[in-house]
C-alpha cells in the first residue's frame, strides 16, 4: 500500500545565517538530530541512503528505507533533496530554504513523499492515518531537534 506522506513547517532561530546553514548543508551532521535513524550510508554524488528503526501502531509495524541526493547552494542558502529511485521502500524530496532574520535565521522546511508500506486486509482503513502519524511525529521530532541545536 502506498502511502503519501508530506510536513512543511517553518521556524526561527537564534543561531546566524552562517551557523544554520553550515549545520542543514552537512548531511550527516543534520541527521544525526533525527530520531530512530538506524544508519546514514553515503551512496556519493551527494546522496544518501536512510535507514530508519522499524516503528509500529495498531498491528502495522514497517521499517523505512529510502535514498535521497542532496544539493547546498551556499548563495542562494538551500539545501534541497530528491528521491534516488529504486533505493528501499519509499521516495522522500524536500528543502531546507534558511534567511537571516535580524541577528538568527527564519526556516522553511518542506519534506514529502510515498511510502510503500506492506499492510493487511485487516488493516488498511487504518494504516494511512496511523503511517502519517508516525511519520509526522518523527519529522517534527527532527525539527525540535534541529532547533534545540540551533537556538543559540
């Protein structure tokens, strides 16, 4: 069963244009603030195959993996990922979009994508509220993460 998946949000922080950016644009930095990632493999050319801890709820338990290709643009203060196809069981695209707000940074974050999740009979009706709640649930997990970091 496929199931769409998509969290925008937007924020600020204390730290500077600078300190944010060095922080999103390095991949495996940034990651790390993500829960229940349970490895980060570099597949190079800027792309990155994730592998999260399985999750489960009400009888749908699954385990994410993905790949996505990251691009920095230092000038234009972005950092924006595609799906790597055929890589796992889901394709994930989205950006990170930084601009100094006085002395910190102001955020936009956006990050969508399918899912492909084996799911029973039994469970279908519930499984796309239960996968997106999950899913949502770790994204912002991240962002509290990636804020907490950056709130100086």
């Amino acid at each position: 069963m496929k199931i769409p998946v998509e969290l925008a949000d937007q924020f600020s922080v204390g730290a500077s244009l600078e300190t944010a950016f060095e922080l999103l644009a390095d991949v495996p930095r940034s990651v790390s603030h993500f829960p229940d990632i349970a490895k980060l493999q570099p597949l190079g050319d800027g792309a990155y195959r994730w592998e999260l801890k399985p999750l489960g709820a009400a009888g749908i338990q699954h385990q994410v993996v993905y790949a996505s290709r990251y691009v920095a643009d230092a000038a234009a203060r972005t950092v924006v990922w595609t799906a790597v196809s055929g890589v796992g069981n889901g394709v994930m695209q989205g950006h990170w979009r930084l601009r100094a707000q006085g002395q910190g940074t102001h955020i936009d974050f956006l990050n969508r994508g399918e899912l492909e999740v084996p799911v029973p009979m039994l469970f279908r009706a519930a499984a796309k509220p239960v996968v997106q709640g999950l899913f949502q649930k770790q994204v912002r997990d991240y962002l509290d993460n990636i804020r907490r970091s950056l709130a100086a």
